[in-house]
C-alpha cells in the first residue's frame, strides 16, 4: 500500500514538474498563458454585450468597438486560443457570445479586413470544433473579400476614397489572403486562390524598396493598374519603415509560402526579416522602436504590437529555413522573453485586462499611442503557444 502511494506521489509530482517546466528559451509558456487567461476574464467582465475591446482611453479606461471594426475578431480568436491551452469553459463559452455579434459581418463587402476579423476568430472557432455553419460563415466572408478585388490593378482594395481613380492598398492587405486559401480549399473553387495568389504579387513588385522595406499604402491608378503613390501613412515619413508594417509584410509572405511552397515567397519573408533584424535601429531587446526611422531613437516609442507579429512570424518561418531555424527562434525567444517581463506584460487586473502595454496604432493621428491592443494580444498569445511547440 505505502509502494502504491508513493509511486502515486511521484507521479504528481513528475505531472506538476512538467505543467510547470520552462521552454529552453528559459519562458514559462504555460504559466504565462495561465496567467493570459484570468486577465481575460477581467476583460470578458467589463466589456460590454455587442462590443468588442479594442485599446483603452487617454485616461486608462476600455474602449470598444462594435464588429464592423477591423480588430473585432482578436478578441474571440485570443479567448479561444486561450481555452485551448487551459481549457477553461468560461473562456469558450465567452468566445462564443462573441462570434453571435461578430456572424453578421460576414456579408461585409465594404472592408478588406475580413481575414482578420472573421478568420481569426471564426477560423480558429472551426479548427477547434469543425462545423458547417462556422465553414459556411467563412466561405462568405471569402466570398465578401474577394468582392474588392481588381484584376485591372491585381489587388484587393484596402481603403476606399472619394477620387474614383484611386485605389488603395495596404501591406496589411497581405494578413488576409490566408482566409482566401481556406475557402479555396474547402469549396475546391480556385478562384480565392488565384486573388490571393495575384494579391501578392502585385504586392511583391510595388510595395517594397530594393532593402525590402515596405511602403504602408500604394495608390494605383484605377484605370491603368499603375503606382500613382506611394507613401507610409501610419509611420514617421513617406521613405521610412513603419514596425507594424514590416510585420505584417513578414508574416503575409510567410503565409505565401506555406500555402504555395512558392521559394519566391519563402525568399521575400527571408529578405523582410533580414531588413528587420539586421537594421542598425533594432533594439538589443528585440522590442522595434514604432518605426525604424523614429524621430528621436533611442528614446522613441517601442511597439509591442510589431514584437508580437514578427515575434510570431518567425517562430513559424524557422520551420522552414534550417540554416535560419535557430536565430529566428532565438531572436522570437528574445522577444517574447521581454514581452513577458514587467515593463510589458500587465499586472493582473491592470490595464482594463489587456495583456501587454506599450503598443502604438497611428502615431501621427495621434491616435492609439503607447497603449494595449486588441491585435498585440492575439499574436502575443498565438508566438507563445508557437514557442510552446517547438
């Protein structure tokens, strides 16, 4: 019996050792995401029904959104990679309050943003529990996308704009094309597949300098198809190189390439994280100043948001670059390991429950300056888990 009950203590204590066991980058994935967890449900209980959190007010308190703002699905997408790993009820269950607010945007043709708000939450909603109402959803929010998309220009419109011979295109746009390759596969139309396909293309040729920096908007003219403009609306100046914007042009061709096997895509993301990470004005601590070009480095604005992105980005890039697997992961590790530290991950019951502090949106509309960010959340918890797996 004394045998018995010992072999059993011995067991929980292994049980216990490994629940808690640090990755070899020295980060407690576990505990942080445990720890993700009930701060979320300090934001589940003060976000009001029908809104989603977006960022907080000058004053610190939270701001919402309803679901028609681009950022309406990270938060149903960050409960539900949250339960994932904790499989705490209350946080799908929650989760699923949301996406009954959010199901009506999937008719939304008057945004490009549907890959983020749909797919990120409606997307990870189906891996989770595949369903044909959420497979459905899905496939019309494809179907919404690729309403504005332009064969004359070869890309999906991202702003619109009263002057009819402009048409706008963000990098951002690049985040969106996965939701494209889904509906592809699982309708067998290639028609989401060949948008996307010429989507980034187009973007390949015109948004990137010979460094491989990005410019943040093209306008291209309506008629011809051809760049009339090309400037760096959310960043320091039209020839700098917005964070964020680097981050999703890293994360979009990685994207590309895991859903083409395109080397043309995996030699873009190489040549975008080469520009970032070898870049004179990148931090020691791998946290990017809110432009690389900031007026003022060293003592510019950092932005957690542009870490989380390329810090997830790279975990999945790693994969397929041996010869790069381990400095990308190093470099993802060194920058969720400050993420993690007290000067960004929020106390508990801090910062209207938000995760991280310290992102910035538009700086130059003096908009969403060194604040959390629904969207700094999301791909701060999805890295971890990447880091957790790897």
């Amino acid at each position: 019996m004394k045998i018995r009950l010992l072999i059993a203590a011995l067991g929980i204590l292994l049980s216990a050792g490994c629940a808690g066991r640090r990755h070899t980058s020295g980060i407690n994935t576990t505990d942080i995401l445990s720890r993700a967890a009930e701060q979320y449900k300090v934001l589940a209980a003060t976000t009001p029904a029908g809104r989603f959190p977006k960022s907080t007010t000058a004053d610190g308190k939270l701001e919402t959104s309803g679901s028609e703002w681009w950022c309406s699905g990270f938060y149903p997408g960050t409960l539900l990679y949250l339960y994932e790993q904790t499989k705490d009820g209350s946080l799908k269950s929650e989760a699923l309050r949301r996406l009954k607010s959010l199901e009506k945007e999937q008719y939304n043709t008057a945004t490009h943003d549907l890959g983020f708000m749909m797919f990120c939450s409606f997307g990870n909603a189906n891996r989770l529990n595949p369903d044909d109402a959420y497979k459905q959803i899905l496939l019309n929010s494809a179907k919404s996308l690729s309403t504005r998309f332009n064969p004359t220009i070869g890309c999906i419109k991202s702003w619109d704009s009263k002057n009819p011979s402009d048409f706008l295109v963000i990098i951002d746009n690049m985040m969106n094309l996965e939701l494209l390759f889904w509906a592809s596969r699982e309708s067998g139309d290639p028609r989401f597949r060949e948008i996307a396909l010429i989507h980034a293309n187009t973007t390949m040729k015109h948004h990137f300098r010979p460094d491989h920096s990005s410019y943040h908007v093209i306008n291209y003219d309506a008629k011809t198809g051809q760049p009339k403009q090309k400037r760096t609306a959310q960043g320091a100046a039209n020839e700098s190189a917005w964070s964020r914007g680097q981050a999703w042009g890293l994360y979009g061709f990685t994207v590309m390439f895991r859903e083409t096997k395109d080397q043309k895509y995996l030699a873009q993301a190489e040549a975008i994280a080469d520009f970032m990470l070898k870049h004179a004005n990148f931090p020691a601590d791998k946290v990017p100043y809110w432009d690389f070009n900031a007026p003022g480095i060293p003592n510019a604005l950092r932005d957690a948001s542009a870490a989380a992105i390329t810090a997830s980005a790279l975990l999945e890039l790693a994969g397929y670059v041996p010869a790069r697997s381990a400095w990308y992961k190093q470099t993802a590790a060194s920058m969720l390991m400050r993420l993690s530290s007290n000067d960004y991950l929020a106390a508990p019951g801090t910062n209207a429950g938000f995760l991280l502090k310290h992102s910035v949106g538009h700086l130059p509309a003096k908009s969403e300056v060194d604040v959390p960010l629904s969207y700094a959340d999301y791909y701060f918890v999805e890295a971890l888990i990447r880091l957790k797996k790897s």
